[in-house]
C-alpha cells in the first residue's frame, strides 16, 4: 500500500470546498489542499441521471490519516453521500514526501 496519498472530493459550492480544505489542513489531517473549479459532474442519484456543478479538492496525507480525513469530511459535507477516494502516490520528491509525512503527524495538530 501506498504510504502518500492524494485524498479526492467534490463539494456542491466554493464556499463548502474552502470550508472543508481549511478544516482538513488545519487539523493536519491533509498537508495542503487545493480546489479546481467549476467542473461539471454527471452521475445516477434518486434512480435518474443528475448533472451538477461541482468543485473539486485535492489534498495530500498519509494512507495513515485517511479514515480520519474521510470522518471530517462526512462531518463537513453537506451531501448524504460525498465522494471521497483516495489516490496512491506512487512516486515523489524525497523531500515533499517528507514534508506530507511531517505536517500530517498526529501529534503536530492533536
């Protein structure tokens, strides 16, 4: 298993996506988080075709932190049921790895 990841998740406004991104780093549960808006989702919800538009977060922790990271956001989403995937990273700069590893600590921000 991968030892970094990159935590995916959309949100259904700018405002949620910042909300969420603040919370997570701020609680060193991701090292950094970005937001790429607007996309446009289409996806099967309530037995029919949706399309929304959506922001999408990518923040970087630890497979460590990601049952955590995953808990906050369901705590901070205001979906029933909010994407939330993880990515393994593969390969990396020694040194950003490090500095994942390093701001997602547990006893850094607990």
């Amino acid at each position: 298993m991968a030892q970094h990841i990159e935590a995916r998740v959309t949100a259904s406004s700018r405002d949620e996506a910042d909300r969420i991104c603040s919370t997570l780093v701020a609680r060193r549960l991701a090292a950094c988080a970005q937001v790429v808006a607007p996309i446009s989702s289409t996806y099967w919800w309530a037995g029919e075709v949706q399309q929304a538009e959506e922001w999408l977060l990518l923040m970087k922790t630890t497979a460590d932190r990601f049952e955590e990271l995953a808990a906050c956001v369901r705590e901070l989403h205001s979906y029933e049921v909010p994407e939330i995937v993880a990515i393994p990273i593969v390969q990396g700069t020694p040194d950003y790895l490090e500095w994942i590893r390093r701001e997602t600590a547990p006893e850094r921000g607990e």
